[in-house]
C-alpha cells in the first residue's frame, strides 16, 4: 500500500528544508573559522611589521578625490624608541590615564561617558587608546554596533598579543594628527620641524591636545580653547608621570570614606 502524495511531498520538503538549513550552518561555520583565521594572522602579522596604510587613510584619499583635491598621505613609521617619553605621557594624560592599568578597556570611563550622552551633554566617548588603535589599523571609523563589537574583538586581540609598549607604538604611529597628516613623525616634522624624538613636554601636550578632531583643532595655530587645553594636559602629565611602557601597573586602590 503505497503512502499518500500529500506525506510524500511533506516528507520530500522537510528534507530539503533540513538540507538548507544543513547547508547554511556549514557555510556559516566555515565563514565564523575563515573570520577568526584571518583577523588572528592580520594581528600577528601587525605585531612586528610597520603599518603604512589603514582604512581612514583610504577613507580621506577617497574623499579628497571626490572632491577634486589632491590627496595627501603625510606618514613617516618610527620604532617607540625614536619617540619621546613626552608624547606618550601627553596622550597617556589627554586619552588614557588607565592606559597601563586595565586590559583594553576602562568602564569606569565607558560608565562615565554613557551617563554623561543620556544627560543629552556633547556627546562624549569612552574608547581607551587601545580601542583607538585597534579601531584605527583594522576598522573604518562609521559609528555602528557592529563596529563596535569588531573594535572590541579586535581590542582583545592586540591585548592578549601586542602588549602595551607595540599598541603606544602603532597608536602614534596611525593616528591623524591634521588634514592628510598621520603618525607622530610626520606631525612633529610639519608643526615644530624636528624628530619625533626631540618633542617638548608642551610641543606634545598641544599635539595631544588636537588629536580629539584633527580637522577642527590646529597644532600650527592653536585657538584659546586649544591652549586652555594644553595647559590641563601639562597638568595631568605632572600628576601622571613618565609611563614606563615595559611595566605593567596595578589598578589604583580607591581609599573607602571614613
């Protein structure tokens, strides 16, 4: 006795259905493990090779063209070594003064920045230096959840392989710093005309005091608000200190109210 059509075909079109959803679980998979593979290589290999073009950098050159301009990519790669002390104590004190201490994110901060944008105050961000750097050399910069899930991945990433002292390096080797100017080298030839290196404690505060919005802030020609700026950023350095980038700090103990 042979089963009705209608089972037939009910039968014939859960199986395809269950081949579909087989298949698509596969292809997925498959694209999960090709992601995971490549973004792992793409962090080791950044770990020890200069990196000389990002995706802003793409971004700016695309914009530039579009808009009949002549792009402009300033950028010079120096090792951290070749980078005075001073620059990384400005940005450290201007972006990051957890910077040593948390593992690539700072809630305190996040925490801060969230309340603050509720509040309906100028919006405010809460990325660390190492969210910067990895949004910098692996991402394009368009505010969206799942660039942010992909800056946090990524930040876990740099983390868990580059360590503090490369992630300072690559921060201030990729960070724009001026209208087609990138890195720390560059910025410090064009604005003070001399090496990275050479940097003053005020030359790398004013610098570290453009970084937020390098197109509206000027190093070459700092407005009132820039100074005003730059003298809170000397101050925070001298709370602060040198930052040894060899050392990892403890988290600051809070002392409890009496």
């Amino acid at each position: 006795m042979t089963a009705p059509k209608s089972k037939i075909k009910t039968k014939s079109s859960k199986a395809t259905q269950s081949n579909f959803w087989h298949k698509s679980f596969r292809y997925i998979k498959k694209g999960i493990l090709f992601f995971f593979g490549i973004s792992i290589l793409w962090v080791l290999i950044d770990w020890f090779l200069p990196v000389y073009l990002t995706p802003l950098m793409c971004i700016r050159t695309v914009e530039s063209i579009v808009s009949g301009e002549s792009p402009q990519n300033e950028k010079s790669w120096v090792s951290i070594e070749e980078i005075s002390p001073n620059i990384v104590q400005a940005v450290v004190a201007s972006e990051d003064n957890r910077f040593m201490m948390h593992n690539g994110f700072s809630f305190k901060d996040m925490n801060r920045a969230f309340k603050s944008n509720q509040k309906g105050k100028k919006v405010r961000g809460g990325s660390t230096i190492s969210q910067q750097t990895a949004k910098n050399v692996f991402l394009f910069p368009q505010r969206s959840y799942i660039r942010k899930g992909l800056e946090a991945y990524f930040t876990l990433l740099i983390e868990l392989t580059w360590g503090k002292k490369r992630i300072m390096e690559m921060y201030l080797n990729v960070i724009e710093m001026g209208d087609g100017i990138y890195g720390i080298e560059a910025a410090s030839q064009i604005y003070f005309h001399k090496s990275a290196y050479e940097l003053t404690k005020s030359e790398s505060a004013l610098i570290a005091a453009c970084i937020p919005n390098p197109h509206k802030f000027h190093v070459d020609n700092p407005s009132s608000y820039i100074r005003g700026r730059q003298s809170k950023i000397l101050s925070l350095m001298g709370k602060i200190g040198r930052v040894n980038l060899d050392k990892k700090y403890p988290p600051r103990k809070h002392r409890k109210p009496k």
